[in-house]
C-alpha cells in the first residue's frame, strides 16, 4: 500500500526578502545571487544586495512612491537601532568582565 502526502512541498532554502517586490530580480549563475532593476527608476545593479536595495528606497530612488519610501526609512531606522543596542550591551559587558579582571587581579585570585 502507498501513501500519499497531500502536503505540497514548498522552496528550499532561505525566504526571499520583501524588498525584493519593488525590483525585477534576475538570477546570475551563481546561485543564491541576483542582478536587480527597480521598478521604479530602472536603476540596475549587477549584484543586488539586499540592504542595498532597502537603502535605494529609502533614501535615492526620486522616483518610489511616499509611502513605500517612509516604510523602508523606519525599517533601517529600527534596524540600526537595534544594532545600536546589541553593540552597547556588548561594549557594557566587555567593560564589566574587564573590572572584575582588574578587582580579581588586586585581590590575588587570580
């Protein structure tokens, strides 16, 4: 007896970014990369990157529309802010773990 999956099977692989709906995407021979035209002002890159193409709808395309244009600003904007975080918290670790070396150290436990 054979058994059937009725589940369809999906993409392998990484998801594609939302940034790509505002580009034509067209696959090089590597795989995995792509070259990519915007919609909008027909800007091409050979090798489009993700976050440059965030930062061409937030910040260079004359042509993106408002709305879109505001959208990808906030999202580099919480995402940098997020980065800001991460790299305090670390920097306030590093800082702690090198007093309690220096307190250890003066106490001899070292």
């Amino acid at each position: 007896m054979v058994r059937q999956n009725n589940k369809s099977k999906g993409k392998a692989g990484r998801k594609q970014d939302e940034v790509w709906e505002y580009f034509e995407k067209k696959a090089l021979k590597s795989p995995g990369h792509f070259l990519g035209e915007c919609n909008f002002c027909h800007m091409k890159w050979n090798r489009a990157y993700v976050h440059m193409l965030q930062s061409h709808l937030a910040n260079e395309c004359v042509e993106c529309p408002e709305k879109i244009q505001n959208y990808w600003l906030g999202y580099i904007s919480a995402k940098d802010s997020l980065n800001d975080d991460d790299s305090y918290d670390t920097a306030s670790i590093t800082s702690q773990e090198s007093t309690n070396s220096k307190n250890k150290k003066r106490k001899g436990l070292n």
